[in-house]
C-alpha cells in the first residue's frame, strides 16, 4: 500500500478521540486513527470475511478502495 494512500486523522472532534481512547483503554493497546484519501469501498459481510482471514494469514492490515481509485490486475 503506498503510503499517499491514507494520512494520519489528526482533525477529530474530542467526542471521537474519547472514543478512541476508550478503546485504546479496552484492549490494551494504541490505536492509530487513519484517513483514507481515497474512498474506500464499503464490502458485504462475505467480502470482508475474505479480507480478515487474509490479513491474519499475512499479518497486515488490508484497506479496500473503489475501483476506480486502483489499477486491478
């Protein structure tokens, strides 16, 4: 993934961060808040069961995009 893909989201409101820090709380862990410069592509519940086992299988996080935003080869 080319890293002109996403930027940091570093324009949240502080009810997100909240949030976001909640979790951070829950699961032990610091969480990285991305955003997308492209659009992403909203995948049906199937699709993104293919893309987790995936992610797990190569120990990465996968980002789906329109289309129109990628060559598919």
């Amino acid at each position: 993934m080319a890293t002109e893909s996403y930027k940091i989201a570093n324009n949240l409101d502080e009810s997100s961060v909240a949030k976001i820090r909640s979790l951070e709380k829950d699961l032990g862990a610091c969480i990285l808040a991305l955003e997308p410069r492209n659009a992403v592509k909203q995948l049906r519940e199937e699709d993104l069961e293919k893309v987790r086992k995936l992610e797990k299988d190569l120990h990465v996080v996968l980002l789906a995009y329109r289309p129109e935003v990628c060559t598919i080869q």
